[in-house]
C-alpha cells in the first residue's frame, strides 16, 4: 500500500495556515477507557461470562479486570500540549 496524503485541514478562521496535525502512539498495557464498553459486551454478552468467572489467560476474574485501574498518560503528554499552546 502506497503512503497516502492526509486531507488539508480547514481553515482555523484567523488568516494563518493551520497547524499540523500528528498521531501519537504511547505503549499501553491492559484495557483504558474506550476500552471497557467493548470488554463488557465480549465479556456479559458474547461470551456469557459473570463477573466471579475466571479468566485464566490474564489470571483475574472478569470482574478483577474490569474494575483494575487504568494507567493515565497525561504525564507523558503534558509537555506536548503545553507546548502546543
């Protein structure tokens, strides 16, 4: 597959050209926040499964993974914003 362009972004209205636009990609681990509604309907719809069930290719219950803390990269994107601004 060839590298494709990506569309020009719309004017921002004051006369200066746009700002670039980039995709960030942080390593993550475990499930994050628009994660979860796809993991309860797998989980409670598709499979069945009940929240004491195990899961014992991530050694938790289903209801141990869904209630496990998600990391917050905030941290890590900080300084892009601020420097953005």
């Amino acid at each position: 597959m060839g590298r494709r362009r990506p569309p020009q972004a719309e004017s921002n209205g004051s006369g200066h050209p746009p700002r670039p636009t980039f995709l960030l990609g942080l390593a993550s681990v475990g499930l994050h926040t628009n994660g979860y509604s796809l993991a309860r309907r797998l989980f409670f719809e598709k499979l069945r499964m009940r929240p004491g069930d195990p899961v014992p290719e991530l050694g938790a219950t289903v209801a141990e993974l869904l209630l496990a803390p998600h990391r917050s990269y905030y941290e890590q994107i900080e300084p892009l914003l601020d420097a953005a601004s």
